[in-house]
C-alpha cells in the first residue's frame, strides 16, 4: 500500500495543475493537527481508530508531551476525487496530490508559520467556534495575506457549542455567521490595496469556501454538501437550494416554500434554511448519540441512507463519545469536506505563481528566472526556495526543506545557493554546491524521488552546509534572490548557556551551529565570550534548550536567569552640533542627530521602506507621509543596523571635496554605532543622523580607515549623547482567556507587573471573557505560571512581541528603573559601569 502511494505521489508530480500546495493556520489549541488527522487518514497513511487522536504531524516527543504543535511538518498525499464533485475544474485526470503543512498555533513558533506560508499557495485557516476569533487568528492570517497566500475557512469544534453550550439553532447560525463576518472584516482590514486576489467578502459559505466542523468526531461539512443531499431527496436542482442554505432565507413546512425575512415574521414555523436543513438533522443526531437512545439513532440513521454494523453502535460496549464519532464519521466524513475546500477553493501552483512571484521575486519581472516561475516551467532553470532546515534523525545532518518555482530538482545537480546577502554579478555569500539526493517529507520521514519538478515542495540533501537558515537555490548564473521572509514575532528573550563539563565546551558550540539552522527565528549570540541565545518568548526558550540540551548539544547545561533585549533610541534633536577630528588632526567631522518621524521607524521594519527598493518611490513615501526634504531623500547614505535597521544615515553637506573617499568608513562607523549605542551598547533604534560638513585630506595616507573610523564612531557617539537619549523596552500583547467571574484575579496579576488593560469583551454564548493588556516583557518571565495559580489554571494568557515602548525613568540618573538597567546592561558587557561623559566623546574646534 506504502508503495503505491508513494508510486502515485512520484507521478502526479509532474501535473501542475493537479497539485495543491497548503498549510493549516490556526490559534493555538483550535484544533487543526486533530482536522490534520482526517485529511492523513483519508489518504490511507493513519487508520480511522488514530484520526483525531493520534495528531500525526505532531511527531516531536515535546508536541505530544503539551499538545501543541512546535514545529511545522510537512505530508505530500495522493487522493482521487470523482467528476461529479470536481466539475469543470482545469486538471490532468482525476488524481490529486496535496502538499500539507501543519503549522503551529502558539505564538513564540509563529516563524515556523511563516517559513509554511512561503512554500504554499493555499491555506485552511481554523477558527474555533466557542473562542471565535483570537489573538493568533489575526497574527496568521496577516501573514497568509503578506505572503499572498489564498485562504479557506473551518469553523472547527462545532460540536461544543451543540453539546455543551446547549445553543439555540439560530443563536449558533449567529455566531457562526459573527465569525465569517470577522474573518471578512480582518481581510478587508490588512490586504494590500494592489492585491486582487481578495474581495472584502471573500469568506462565504455559499461559494463553498468556509466548512463547519468538529476535528474531535472527525466530521465537516460544507453547503454545497448538503444542497446535494437535499436536492437529491428532493430530485430537483442542487442550485435551487444552495443559495438559500446561508443568509436570510427562511423555510416554511407548513406552506412547503421559502419567504423572506419580512414575511416570515407573520409565519409561524417560518425557519432560516441553514437551521431547518442543516442544524436540525445535525441537532436530533448528535442529541441522540449523547442520549444513547439507540432507537432514535437508527431512525435518524435510516432517513439519511447509512448502514453502520452493530458493533460500532453497540451502547453496552461503547460510550457515547465513541458512538457518536462513529456515526459522525460516516455521515459526513471531514476529510472529504476538506479535500473538497482544498481542490476547488484553492490554487493550483500554474495560477498561483502568476501573482505570487511579483511579490516573491527581487529580481525583473521580466527576466528569464521571473518568466520560467510565473510559467511554473519544469523545463526552466532551477528556482527553488528554502525556507527551513529540518534535523535528520539522527541530528548529523540536515534536510533542505523549500519550494520549487521552476526547473526540476534532480540528484546530482550542481546549484548556486544564494544566501540572503547575495548580489547579482558578486560573488559574496554565493556557493557552488551538488544535490545529494531530493525527496519529499511525510511527517518527520523523508521519502526518496529521482525527481522532483516545479511546482512541488521538496526536501533537498547535500547543501545544507552552504547556509545558515534560508536560501535561493538556482542553475541560472542571473538569477536574483527571493525576498527575505518576514516574521511577526522578534527574539527578544535572551540566556547565556554554558556547559555544566568543561569538557563539553566543543559539543555546545557545535551544538549551538545546529540550533541556528533549525529554528527559523532563534539567535546566537556571542557576549564577552557568553554564549547568549535570543528567543521570542519563555516557551520558544524552553524548546530551544531542551533541542540544544538532547538533540544538538547532547550534553548537560548550565542556564543563566533570562534577561531582555533592549534598544536605545533619541528623543530630541541634538542641541548643538557634534564635532570630531581624527588624531592627526588632518580630518574633521560635523554631525546632527534627530529622532525619525513617528511611524518611519515601523515602515522601515516592515519592509515599506528598504534599502532594497527603487529610490523614487521611497523618495515619494517619505515625502508625502513623512515630509521629508526632497533633496535629502536622494541623499540617504545607509540603513542600520544590518543595512536594514530602522535608523537611517544621510549626507547633509554641500561641496565637500574627497566626500565620495570616506563615505565608506562613515558608513561603517554608523553600522558598529547602530548596532551599539552610546548608553548600554544595545542596538539603536528611530534616530536619523546627518552628516552636516566634513574636512578632509587629500593624501590618502592622512585618511586610512583605521584612522577615519574611530573618529566618525565619537561624533556619531556624541550626537546621540546631546539628542535626550533613552532606553526602549519591549512590550508583549497579551491575550488572556479567562472565566468572568476570574477577571478581578487576572487584573490583579497584571497591575503587579506594570500591565495595562487595553481591551475587554465578553464571548457570546459562553461564561468566558477575552482580556487584551500590553505587559513589558521584562514583568513577563514566570506571569503564565503566576497567572494560572491565582485564576484556579481558568485563564489562558498568550503573549506576542507588539511593539517598543519608552522605558520610565532618566538613563543617566542612577536611581531610576532605567539607570539601573544601563548599568546592569553595561556590567554584563564588561563596559565601563558609566555611559562616556560628553566630553570624552567631542573635540575642540
């Protein structure tokens, strides 16, 4: 059986349009490895028994030990759907393989959801009914449409709201068309305003792309599912009733037709379709299996045409749990809702690589690479993309896990693997390296192909010693590189680690390599010889020292208490002009610092504004929102930290001769001062420095870098030292879900660690409230646990990276919150315990 699958995967490779690239997004907990599960047993990989219990792509002993998903996993699997579903859909036969990604719901693994959404076209977005939409809902889905990624709907856990929340037919039709509408709303809130792919009410259940499902009892639905059952009974058209299943339509049994709203408020038994036709056979189902009233269930089960044998509803033997799945399953099987969402309602990797490469793709649009991708060409040159490593099993090696956009993936091709710094016509961070083998994941397991063509996702060995976390690989010599990903989380929660053996120093810093290029977002930093590793959040850290501990290390670690990240920013514009000269006296250098414009900052961080794009358009950006100088937009020298960093370096002198000689090392100095500022050596953040005049010598032996560098570093240390320095600390969003009657706890929690209460609703149809609070996070190590003892374990917190906020207090004044965290900071780094005295850092004229 494994065999032929794998057989049939290998030959619907190579049909385009048969293929379906996706991944499941969700919230964390609202059930999409358990919806995963149906889709896999469909496939014939796990047995029906396992499906719903077994949560196959969670096959990390971490994921089944806390029931979260940690790590995105990938499954390609083969189905055959028949012509009267599949219609007039473009296709080569009737045989289909799907690519599915299960991705993490918990915020600190949301990079994990972004390395997914880069290799897919498609994705299942799950939104549990009882919660509706949550923090992370939101998180993923603005990522699903930053990558152009298209979207289905699940409302998943249908069945507690029935079974447990005991609502009314047309209270649940309200939440669950209050859940659409958010979905909707959401869209229409953060797509791009040149994204086409989306209307404002893209999610409807009418056109068949939202399905309401409970992944537990392993069914699902969609409309288009029922108006068939219905229009078959019925034998008439299944289009007559599929209009009226969703929305103001109301059914009346009495007069056996269907009226508006407005006249079913004079009739009686006047019922909206959706709960006459869908909820009330739903209802008498699921009521009689929890009942176990055995008669009712085979009456019911007789109406609807299904056989089940004895033993699967045999109440002496099974719980109603048990039966109730078993009939479920049979009646509507959510598999085939799903497979239904995936085939007809998302894009085949011909349509969607049209649009998405625009995005995707830095280099023209027009070149030979952009024009293979956009054909989706196995005949072209090869463009793939990694986006993550994934670790052999036995942690030796690593896999390349990515994405073919054209060409063939073959064993024994030499590549070019273009890391991210690559630059068309250089050479640096390029690498020529041979294609060991290529093949495509099932769960944790690698199954070999002698090929793999465009189109698909791929699993590549051999190359994995060429780069670090991502990489364009390609045999075209002008290829450009694919856009760096984006993620929504930053590594803001840093620990040293050491070994407990000395012995053991070599294992960890090998070990240490290994975790960089497993976990797409983690950093390792090296800190007066501390080996520090950043993270986005407590959880993401702990995962991380338990891979490094058992899998990468192997050796036993000595963990420091965690500390926090914090960047120095400006808050005025120098008071007078900073001055400089080199040691010989025969340079000099005038400089002015000022903060950036409210929002300039997030711009550059998201990626509007780059370093990368064409300068006429961000000329007009920052001219029309910002109210920049023209002038001075055409004379921006550099972005920092990184070439990318939200500070920005721009030439404001007039006729200087041999500027073009130093603007090399001006840069540099701008670089190592962006990335350690003149308080506690943390990277800066919101400050633009000019550089208003300069002298310089004309003997090139006067003006050596070594001689230049110093000099500029003090005169950029001076300007931000007169322009009101001050520490930014990062602030966590936290969602918290929690009983009402606990919200006073929860309050009381937050306020001991300067939280502040942002955000209050009460969920429908439920005894839950939703708390939204913005929490430093220095106040959040241990809060989870804090929390969950003073609620009784009632309240859920989740916390994400929002934004940087002003740490309270004077850095120069030793007594406060922030001069102790500089000093702190400044210990830590072997500096001197004081910030530089003013005078330390300028020259006399």
């Amino acid at each position: 059986m494994a065999r032929q699958r794998s057989e049939a995967v290998a030959a619907t490779m190579s049909k385009s349009h048969n293929i379906r690239n996706m991944c499941v997004i969700a919230h964390v907990d609202h059930g999409k490895s358990t919806l995963t599960d149906a889709l896999v047993y469909k496939a014939g990989i796990i047995t029906e028994q396992q499906a719903g219990q077994r949560r196959f792509t969670d096959s990390l002993e971490a994921e089944q030990e806390k029931g979260i998903t940690i790590k995105s996993s990938s499954v390609s699997m083969y189905y055959e759907l028949d012509d009267q579903i599949l219609g007039d859909l473009k296709r080569d036969n009737n045989g289909f393989l799907v690519n599915l990604i299960d991705s993490p719901g918990h915020v600190d693994f949301s990079s994990e959801v972004t390395a997914a959404l880069r290799v897919t076209d498609g994705a299942l977005l799950v939104v549990d009914a009882v919660s509706g939409v949550s923090v992370q809902t939101e998180t993923v889905l603005r990522q699903a449409l930053s990558e152009r990624v298209q979207l289905t709907l699940v409302i998943n856990k249908v069945d507690r709201c029935i079974l447990e929340q005991k609502l009314e037919a047309e209270e649940l039709y309200q939440k669950l068309s209050g859940i659409v509408a958010r979905c909707n709303a959401l869209i229409a809130t953060y797509r791009s305003t040149d994204d086409s792919t989306y209307s404002d009410e893209h999610f409807n259940p009418i056109l068949g792309n939202v399905a309401f499902a409970s992944g537990k009892q392993g069914w699902a639905f969609t409309l288009n599912q029922f108006a068939t059952f219905i229009a078959e009974k019925a034998k008439v058209s299944k289009d007559k009733y599929l209009n009226r299943l969703w929305g103001e339509s109301y059914y009346s049994s009495e007069n056996k037709k269907w009226v508006s709203y407005e006249q079913s408020r004079t009739i009686d038994d006047a019922k909206r379709g959706f709960n006459q036709f869908i909820l009330q056979p739903l209802y008498q189902i699921l009521n009689a299996c929890a009942e176990l009233n055995m008669d009712e269930v085979q009456k019911l089960l007789s109406k609807i045409d299904i056989k089940l044998s004895a033993d699967k509803l045999d109440a002496s033997v099974l719980d109603a749990k048990k039966i109730t799945a078993n009939v479920m399953k049979r009646w509507l099987p959510a598999g085939e809702a799903m497979l239904h969402l995936i085939v007809l309602h998302l894009p085949s990797p011909v349509q969607a690589q049209v649009y998405r490469i625009k995005h995707l793709y830095e280099g023209p649009q027009d070149d030979q690479a952009a024009c293979s991708m956009k054909a989706c060409d196995p005949n072209g040159e090869v463009m793939i993309y990694i986006s993550k490593k994934i670790p052999a099993q036995d942690g030796s090696r690593f896999l390349c896990f990515g994405r073919i956009f054209s060409g063939t993936a073959v064993s024994g091709t030499n590549v070019r693997v273009l890391g991210p710094d690559y630059r068309p016509g250089s050479t640096s961070d390029l690498q020529i390296k041979n294609i060991t083998s290529v093949g495509v994941m099932v769960g944790d397991r690698c199954m070999p192909m002698n090929s793999v063509p465009a189109g698909n996702v791929v699993a590549l060995s051999g190359i994995d010693k060429c780069l670090v976390k991502t990489a364009t690989i390609t045999t075209s010599p002008d290829a450009h590189n694919f856009r760096v990903m984006k993620f929504s989380v930053s590594p803001v929660v840093r620990v040293a680690v050491d070994a407990k053996d000395p012995t053991d120093h070599a294992k960890l810093v090998e070990g240490l390599k290994k975790l960089v290029q497993a976990d797409s977002l983690v950093q390792v930093l090296n800190e007066n010889g501390q080996h520090v590793i950043a993270a986005a959040g407590e959880l993401h850290l702990e995962i991380c020292l338990a891979d490094l501990e058992k899998t990468h290390a192997r050796c036993p670690l000595k963990v420091a208490t965690p500390i926090v990240t914090y960047r120095e920013t400006i808050t005025a514009e120098s008071r007078q002009i900073a001055f400089t000269k080199t040691t010989n006296k025969h340079n000099k250098f005038f400089m002015r610092a000022s903060p950036l414009e409210p929002g300039l900052a997030e711009a550059i961080e998201s990626g509007r504004i780059s370093s990368k794009q064409d300068p006429k358009e961000r000329s007009k950006i920052l001219v029309e929102e910002f109210g920049w100088d023209l002038a001075a937009t055409k004379k921006i020298w550099a972005f920092g930290p990184y070439d990318n960093g939200p500070n920005m370096l721009v030439d404001g002198t007039r006729s200087v001769d041999g500027l073009g000689t130093i603007q090399d090392a001006v840069v540099a100095a701008f670089q190592w001062t962006s990335q350690e500022g003149v308080l506690a050596s943390e990277n800066l953040r919101g400050a633009r420095i000019e550089l208003l005049d300069a002298e310089i010598h004309r003997d090139a032996a006067h003006r050596r870098p070594d001689q230049l560098i110093p000099a500029i570093r003090r005169c950029l240390l001076a300007s931000l030292h007169m322009a009101a320095p001050r520490l930014l600390e990062p602030i966590f969003l936290v969602d918290i879900e929690c009983p009402t009657r606990m919200i006073g706890r929860v309050y009381a929690t937050l306020n001991k660690r300067r939280g502040q209460i942002s955000e209050e609703e009460e969920l429908s149809g439920t005894t839950l409230s939703r708390i939204k609070a913005f929490l430093p996070v220095n106040e959040s190590f241990g809060f989870t646990e804090e929390l969950r003892h003073s609620t009784g374990g009632t309240a859920f917190p989740q916390c994400q990276f929002d934004h940087w906020a002003l740490l309270p207090g004077e850095p120069l004044e030793l007594n406060t919150k922030c001069g102790l965290i500089v000093t702190e900071t400044r210990q830590r780094k072997n500096l001197p315990e004081q910030i530089p005295a003013l005078e330390s850092l300028i020259d006399r004229q």
